[in-house]
C-alpha cells in the first residue's frame, strides 16, 4: 500500500517549510486550517505550530519550544502516517532542528526519491 501524498494545497507551505522559510510557511497554511475541521484541523494546526517554533527558535532565539510541544498534543491524535506526512518522523527532524542550527526538517521525501 503506497502511503497518500500530501495534499495539493498544503504544497507551497511543504516547499517553504523544507526551505527554512518557517513563518511563510506558517502563513501559507493559515488560510486552510481556517476551513479544516475535525482531524484535518488538528493536522494542519500541529505543522503551524511546528513552523511557528522552528520560527521562534532560530528567528527569535526561543529556548522554550512551547509551540512544538503544542504541536504534539495535535499531532499526537493522529496515526503516524496522516494527510501524506510521516508525522513521527517530522516530530524528530523538527526536535533535531530546534537544538540544531542549519537543519531543514521536510513534509515528506522529495518527489521521485522513493
């Protein structure tokens, strides 16, 4: 079973995320959280939340990682494998690149490399 892609219009906020570009990413998944409901909400919520503290910590110099634990409590409702991202595997990319400068935690693998 081949797992889902990520969906077209969480796309350009994946690209952002994966390019550091954290509050524009953010920004890029607003507008579809604000129609999310149920499990979709909480999926798009959780990836915000996790822009939103890669974006404190390297922007702002926040030590707290209060967003990605927020992040968890939304994330952690769901499978691993939800909406077309390895949610367990984001988690830790993203933990790893809170205490690491320089690192770019991605949605899902590039396209082609699986």
């Amino acid at each position: 079973m081949t797992p889902e892609r990520l969906r077209p219009d969480l796309v350009r906020g994946a690209e952002l995320f994966a390019a550091g570009e954290w509050w524009e990413a953010h920004e890029a998944w607003e507008g579809v959280w604000m129609k999310a409901a149920g499990d979709e909400r909480h999926f798009v919520q959780g990836l915000i939340l996790l822009a939103a503290a890669l974006h404190k910590r390297w922007h702002h110099g926040s030590l707290s990682h209060r967003n990605y634990h927020k992040a968890l409590v939304h994330l952690g409702a769901l499978p691993d494998w939800y909406g077309g991202v390895d949610l367990a595997r984001l988690s830790q990319d993203v933990w790893a690149a809170l205490h690491q400068e320089g690192l770019r935690p991605a949605l899902s693998d590039p396209p082609g490399s699986t």
